[in-house]
C-alpha cells in the first residue's frame, strides 16, 4: 500500500458511519495509516487535543497535523495523494460543485432523519421519520442518476465522493433494515441506489473496512433499551 504508517493515523471508533468514511477514503486510495481505536467514555489526550472544538472522531493526524470533520478529511485525502488509488472528487469543477451538493445533502437529512428513527417512541413518529427517509432517499435516486450519468457510481465507472460519503453509512442501512425493518434502498422504489448498494458492498476496498454487521445489530438494540428505558424512568418520576 502507498502512504506509510508513520505518516497517516486515524483516530476512530468502529460503529462511527463518519470514521467508517475515513476508512474507506484510506482504503480506495491504497494508504496505509494506524488506527487508534477511541473509547467514547473516555476519549484519549490525542483526541482532545486533535479535535478541541468537538472532541469526536474520526481524526486523521498527517505528519502530526490534525484534520477533522469526515468529509474535511476524505477531501483532504484526495488532494494530498492525487496519484494514489482512484480520484474521488471530480476534475470538472462544476461536476465537483454538484458532488459536494449532495455530500452536505446526505449529512443534512439522511443522518437527521435516522436519528428520528432511532428516538421515536410512538408509532406516529416512527411513521413520520420512516417518511422523512425514504423522502431523502429518493432525492438521492436522482442525484445517482445525474451523477453516473448512468455508469455504476455516482463517481462513473469508479467510485467517487459521493459514493464515499454515502458509502460511510452503508454498515448502518445493514443494520437498520434488521432491527427497524426498514428497507431503505429498496428495488421497488429505488432501482439505481439498490444495484448500487450490492455493486458497493462488494467492492474490496469495502470488505477491508467494513464493520460487522452484527455487532452493529447488538448495539442498536442495547441503545433502544437504554433509551426506552430512559423514557418509562422520566414517565414515572413525572406521574
């Protein structure tokens, strides 16, 4: 692999979807990094002092200097290592603007409307952020079909940013379908993101990087309990 541990580390947590966008950028560029593994309960001196303003992951430390925020660090990557592995970001600057559009697209409402899913405690709200979802996924349908000008990635023949960005929450539109039921990139619905998914998920580049889905599973569940709980717990201190 191009790159050199010395040079690249990664500060990350394993079921982060924006730590997993690090990885993959890492990955479809063929560099290799060290991975620090960061504990959310007690996060590292490295961390606090990479990230001092949000104290998250990931980071990525080049040549100790730190870079935050995933999509900051995927553009980074690209630009950094231009010859290494594939191009992410489009040459074209107009095709660039557009793939940077649907990169804040997929941050602003894709993420937002699974964290209404997750924090739904009645049926109607569950309803009404299963709609919200499916409402950003169809938008991206068509981003996918002006993107790849009807080539298998948004990227064109090759994955490309947009693919990234998106591919970071990939492990989670797993995990969601088996603990929510929710088919989000469904064939019915959604033909392009569908064979898209499959196409990605069998990328190499993927499978190196790619969380266990399971344990993803596990988590979710744990964090449905605790939050249900949570709320019977405020329910009787309220009555």
């Amino acid at each position: 692999m191009a790159g050199g541990g010395e040079e690249l580390k990664l500060l990350g947590m394993w079921a982060s979807p924006f730590a997993l966008r690090a990885k993959l950028a890492l990955s479809f560029k063929g560099l290799s990094y060290d991975y620090v593994e960061e504990d959310f309960k007690n996060k590292s001196d490295v961390l606090l002092s990479s990230n001092p303003v949000h104290k998250k992951v990931p980071v990525l430390i080049h040549k100790g200097k730190p870079i935050c925020e995933s999509q900051v660090i995927v553009q980074y990557i690209d630009e950094v290592f231009p010859d290494a592995g594939v191009t992410l970001l489009p040459a074209d600057p107009h095709d660039r603007a557009v793939a940077r559009f649907w990169a804040a697209y997929i941050d602003e409402k894709l993420f937002s409307a699974w964290i209404l899913v997750f924090r739904s405690k009645t049926e109607e709200e569950k309803a009404e952020a299963v709609k919200q979802t499916f409402a950003v996924v169809e938008k991206l349908e068509g981003a996918l079909s002006e993107c790849s000008k009807g080539k298998p990635f948004f990227g064109g023949d090759t994955v490309g940013y947009v693919d990234v960005v998106l591919g970071g929450f990939v492990a989670w539109v797993h995990a969601i379908e088996e603990v929510f039921g929710l088919n989000q990139f469904d064939a019915a619905k959604t033909p392009l993101l569908a064979a898209w998914l499959e196409r990605f998920d069998e990328l190499d580049a993927v499978k190196e990087v790619m969380p266990d889905i399971g344990r993803l599973v596990e988590l979710a569940k744990m964090r449905q309990a605790q939050a249900a709980g949570a709320a019977a717990a405020a329910a009787g201190e309220a009555s």
